[in-house]
C-alpha cells in the first residue's frame, strides 16, 4: 500500500514521515513545491495525488501549515481529518490517540475513512533513519486556489536564532516586569547562542512580538535546553515544551506549575538571578 506524506524541511515531518511508514510505502509532496505557501493548492495538489496513486492515507506534521492544509484538503474531499496525533494503527477503522486541551488530555479514537487524513503532533514521534520517500511532481496550481496565499515574509525582529530550530532558549514571562526588563534575558541568550522566547502575557502586554512566543498558540519548541524566566507555566504555555530535553526554571514562587514540571529550578528573584548567570558565563569565556 501507498500513503502520501505532505513534507515541510523540518523535524516534525521526518516524525510524522516515521508514523506513516506504519501505513505503507511512503510518496512525498513538498510543501515548497507551491511557492509562495497557498493552502489551497497544496490540497488540491494533495487531493489530485492520493487519486492518482490511489493512496491508503494522507499525512503530514502537525505544525500551523500542516494542519492548516490538511483541514482545506478535508473541506474539499468530505474525509474526517484526525489532528495532532502522537499514535496511529493501521485498520479498519484506525486507532489514533492525539492530544487535546494542548496537549493536557490524550484522546483515543476511532477513524472511520476510506483514506484517513492525520497529522503527527510535533515532537512526539521520534524519526527514525529511513531512506527519504520517492517525492511526486505537482501541477502549476490554477489561479482560483491562489487567493489565499503568502504575500510577504518579515524577519524576527531581533534577528536572532529562531525558536524552531534553537538548541537553547531564554524565555520570560510577566514576571520580568517590562519590555525594558527583557535586556538581561537578551544579554543571557547571547552569551549562550540562545533563542530568545516569551509566554502570551508578555505578547499580550505589547513586550515582545508574537514571533517570540512559546505554547500552544505560539510556537511549540523543541531544544537541548529551555530557561523560564519568570514564567507561572500555565497549560497553554506547557503545551509548546513538551520536545524540551531540559527545563531549567527560575521563579520567586517554588510552587509555580512550571516549577513544579522543570528539571531544574532556582528560586528568587530573576532580576538578580539572571545577571549573576551571566556574570558567571562571562568569567568563564
């Protein structure tokens, strides 16, 4: 059997590529192969593909574009689309488990379709090392499914490493108190080659970007080591933590819920804490 992986260039898809190999031989279709991104198309490219090759199961990362595709490409064929699963067993129906509640609560289900639509939650399928999949050529998309589409990029205004790819990040939340505040954590993450991050309050308060924000309406993060400055650590913003290998959190509240779930904490006030870490960095450097 066949199935058709929508593949973006980055680790979610290598994960969601690992669980559709459980289904049968993989094909890919690029993300990159309509440029520039148009929902639309990509799933009409999706929809005339798994036709043609007759596919058993269309998959793709659970990211913001994965599954904004994948619900177009359910709109326009009447399938049920089963998002952000971290299981699936093939059969008749499909067995998938997928987070809810970002990420809080796990769901098992049922899929009753004859082409099940899945996306994989990110980082929670480990990839394996599998040959790359044969990828299949799409067709110039028609203009009617270019409405919606990409008309421009802006940079992270910080230009620094960006949070999806960063093997460090420095987050802080309302606890640093202001904009101005957000200096020392900027001066930690460039000392440590680090990404800089932030919970929604910060972006609600106007303090930082929405590009810099982690959790389930942000970016969902996964590096070798995340800092919490600040940050309660509620479910909206756990939710974006759960690829993290190591949380290190620091907070005047030992019972915070991130505080609670980090693997490492240090108690007291960021405002101090954070220069003296920096501090010591630099001595060592």
């Amino acid at each position: 059997m066949t199935v058709l992986v929508l593949m973006e260039d980055n680790e979610p898809s290598r994960q969601a590529l690992t669980l559709a190999r459980k289904f049968g031989e993989p094909r890919s279709l690029r993300m990159d192969a309509v440029q520039p991104f148009a929902p639309d198309a990509l799933a009409a490219a999706l929809a005339v593909t798994a036709d043609d090759l007759n596919v058993s199961a269309v998959f793709a990362a659970g990211t913001d574009r994965g599954n904004e595709v994948m619900a177009r490409l359910a709109a326009r064929t009447g399938l049920p689309f089963a998002a952000n699963c971290i299981a699936a067993t093939p059969g008749d129906p499909v067995q998938v488990t997928r987070q809810r509640w970002g990420g809080s609560l796990l769901e098992d289900a049922r899929l009753h379709s004859p082409r099940p639509l899945i996306t994989v939650a990110a980082h929670t399928v480990p990839a394996d090392s599998g040959a790359p999949p044969v990828e299949v050529d799409v067709k110039a998309p028609d203009e009617a499914d270019l409405i919606v589409r990409v008309s421009d990029h802006v940079a992270p205004a910080n230009g620094g490493v960006s949070l999806t790819t960063a093997k460090v990040i420095v987050s802080g939340g309302r606890g640093v108190g202001s904009k101005e505040g957000f200096a020392i954590i900027e001066e930690l993450a460039s000392l440590l080659g680090a990404a800089v991050g932030c919970s929604r309050a910060v972006t609600s308060a106007g303090w930082r970007p929405h590009t810099d924000q982690v959790g389930q309406t942000g970016t969902k993060v996964a590096p070798e080591v995340y800092i919490a400055c600040g940050i309660s650590g509620a479910t909206q913003h756990m939710a974006g933590l759960k690829g993290a290998k190591r949380i290190v959190a620091i907070n005047s509240d030992p019972q915070a819920p991130l505080m609670l779930n980090a693997d490492y904490t240090v108690t007291g006030d960021l405002k101090e804490i954070v220069p003296a870490i920096s501090a010591e960095i630099r001595k060592q450097k």
